[in-house]
C-alpha cells in the first residue's frame, strides 16, 4: 500500500481554505498513485487548548466535513484528516476516515489532552489495497495500549495525526521526543507507523513538524524535513 503523509501549516476556522489544501494534496496524491493520505491532527478547521474555541470548531464540524466529503469524492486515495467533532453531544478529538465522499469511519483520541474533550473508548480498523490499519491520535502515542488495541486485530499501519503547535520551549522539549514515541510503537507493536503534523509559527506558537514513515524495526524511511511543507510517499511492502 502506497502512504502519503502530508506536512502543512497551520489553518484555522477556515474549512475551505483547508479544503483546498487537502484537494491539492489528494490530487497529486492520485497522480502518485497513493491509496491512502493523512493530514494532522484537527486540521479541518484547527486545534486549540482553549475550551471556547474548541466547542465552537466542533460546532460547525458536522458541515465542513459533509462539504469536504463532496469535494473529494472523485479522488482515489483514501483520506484522513481530523476535527473536533460531537457525537451524541459530546466533543471529541477525532480522526475522519473518508473514502470516495463517503465518511467510513472515526477514530476518538483515547487520551486528550484537550479541556471538555471526552476520551474515545473504540479502536476500529480499516481496510484499505489489502492491508489492514488503524488510527492513534498525537497524545495517544504517549501511551502503549492505544497502538497495542490496533495492533492486535491484526494490522499492519497505525496512523498518528500530529499536532505540535506548542509554545517554543515546550515544541522544543517533544522536538525529539515526537519521533522517539513514534519509533517505541512501532517497535512496540510490530506495526508500520505514519504520522503527519503541522509546521511552522502562529503567533507565539511554533511547530518543527514530525511527519514521518517507520518500519516496524524502528526505521525511518521516509520524512518531511522540519519547518517545511510538503508530504512523505513509501510503499509499505505486503507480508
């Protein structure tokens, strides 16, 4: 299976100008012939700390992913992108599973670290050209029995939204700690890793940008640079 991992700036409380940024990506994504493309963590409309902002993303999330799923349903690959979202009245951070238009599955952060943020309970996985993945989400890495749920129904890919727009003495303290977590799951479980993440400054944050492919070794195989836009390809062999 062909991954795109893509690494971007930051937008927020702009579902169209993201929009836009994800249908450029998934077009070129098809040219490559990518199955499947992550973008970050909350990335729809952005992420936030403060409660206000996040009950108000979440608000409008049901709308900008119905427009977003009308916009991307010609496209081949698969996409996963993430937003705050409500279900059943309460807000969670989760990741968004679309495939030709049609919303196919969430993912809920088991560990936010997000004020009113409720903790996910479930582990889907998902098909996608044979091979079987699920989804963690930026925190949950922290954490071995989130990837360890998604590694023991069998998969092969366990994908990590990022988002580490952080004030510049913390983004520099998880600058290497990001990536470290990333390669203890993946060593951990056995699995493939992928993650995607914001870069560069907005206000007084900053964020260097841990988007990266990890073999179930250890290695990286594939990154985007730090503080530069632009998306990482590998072709995850088969078993």
């Amino acid at each position: 299976m062909r991954i795109a991992v893509v690494q971007c700036s930051n937008i927020s409380d702009n579902a169209h100008r993201a929009g836009d940024a994800i249908v450029q990506r998934l077009r070129w994504a098809d040219e490559q012939g990518v199955s499947l493309t992550l973008f970050p963590e909350a990335y729809l409309l952005g992420h936030s700390y403060d409660p206000e902002t996040i009950n108000s993303r979440a608000s409008l999330a049901a709308s900008a992913i119905d427009s977003l799923c009308k916009r991307v349903a010609a496209f081949h690959s698969v996409l996963v992108v993430g937003a705050f979202d409500i279900v059943d009245g309460q807000i969670f951070n989760s990741a968004i599973i679309i495939e030709a238009g049609r919303v196919v599955g969430r993912y809920a952060k088991a560990h936010p670290n997000e004020p009113g943020v409720i903790a996910g309970g479930d582990f889907p996985t998902f098909l996608r050209s044979g091979f079987r993945y699920g989804v963690n989400i930026c925190n949950d890495a922290n954490h071995p029995g989130p990837a360890q749920r998604i590694a023991d129904q069998a998969a092969r890919v366990i994908l990590y939204p990022l988002n580490n727009m952080l004030p510049l003495a913390t983004a520099d303290r998880w600058r290497e700690k990001s990536l470290a977590n990333l390669i203890d799951r993946a060593r951990q479980t056995g699995c493939w890793v992928a993650s995607s993440d914001v870069t560069g400054t907005s206000g007084n944050l900053v964020s260097y940008g841990c988007t990266a492919i990890v073999t179930p070794e250890g290695s990286v195989v594939a990154r985007v640079p730090e503080l530069q836009e632009g998306a990482a390809v590998y072709e995850v062999p088969s078993r």
